[in-house]
C-alpha cells in the first residue's frame, strides 16, 4: 500500500512537469521533489523488514 502511494506521488510529479491530462504544465520545484522524496523513504522505511528478507 505504501508503494502505491509513493507511486501515486511520482506520478504527480510527472503529470505536472509535463502537462499531462489537458492540464497546465507546473516544472517540479525543490519543495515538491523534498516532499516526494520524504515520501518515498517513508514508504521504503515501512516496507524495511519485508525488503531485507527478500
């Protein structure tokens, strides 16, 4: 579940950067890639046990 929401997150991003879906293209700012990347740790550091035990 928490790979779909980081997923969901990094799509966004890519969304806005380009424009996708008839809407207006927003660049990523630093702001916005900090928090996908918070987003994405915190996803990787739920998941710890179940990624180490392969």
């Amino acid at each position: 579940m928490t790979a779909v929401i980081a997923g969901q997150a990094i799509a966004s991003l890519i969304i806005d950067q380009f424009g996708g879906v008839g809407l207006k293209a927003r660049p990523v700012d630093p702001v916005r890639l900090i928090g996908v990347m918070m987003v994405i740790l915190g996803a990787a550091a739920t998941q710890w046990n179940a990624l180490m035990r392969g």
